[in-house]
C-alpha cells in the first residue's frame, strides 16, 4: 500500500480503489510517497515501488486465475520468468 498521509503510529493508505488506516509501530519512520508490506493491517516493512509492482501483479494473477480467467497469468510473473529464462 502507498502512504497518503502519515501520523504517529499510523497511516493513510492506498492501494487500487482501497483506502485503509494502517499501524506503523513497526516502521515510525514513513511519509507521504513510500511504499510498504501490510500485514493484518499493521506495515511490517517499507519497500520499494518496483517490489511494490511485482507483489500486485503476483496478487493479481492469483485473483484471476481464482476467479477462473484465462488471462495472461504469465505477464504478471514476467520478472520471474525472465530469471528463470537466464538461469534456466
């Protein structure tokens, strides 16, 4: 989720059309901009926006292949993939 506006020990958040109140005892230190990994609620890391992406598109692949859509799963794992070509 996106940091809106920041207060102490909690946050504003954004993420998609969802907007939510999060505890951040764990990470006192974000502000308006910064990125972070929620948890039931409460921020347990600041991350970056390039993590940011790759944990939605991850998050949207598992929405759609449980909704039984027939997308392009693999677009949304491409980081994945392109690693996996390297290595592979």
């Amino acid at each position: 989720m996106q940091v809106v506006e920041a207060g102490f020990g909690s946050a504003l958040c954004n993420y998609g059309n969802e907007q939510r109140r999060i505890d951040t005892m764990l990470v006192p230190d974000v502000k308006p901009g910064d990125w972070v990994l929620v948890f039931i609620n409460a921020a347990r890391e600041v991350i970056s926006a390039g993590d940011a992406r790759k944990i939605s598109d991850a998050l949207a692949s598992l929405t759609l292949v449980m909704n039984g859509g027939d997308g392009d799963v693999d677009a949304l794992f491409a980081d994945i993939i392109e690693k996996r070509k390297e290595t592979g």
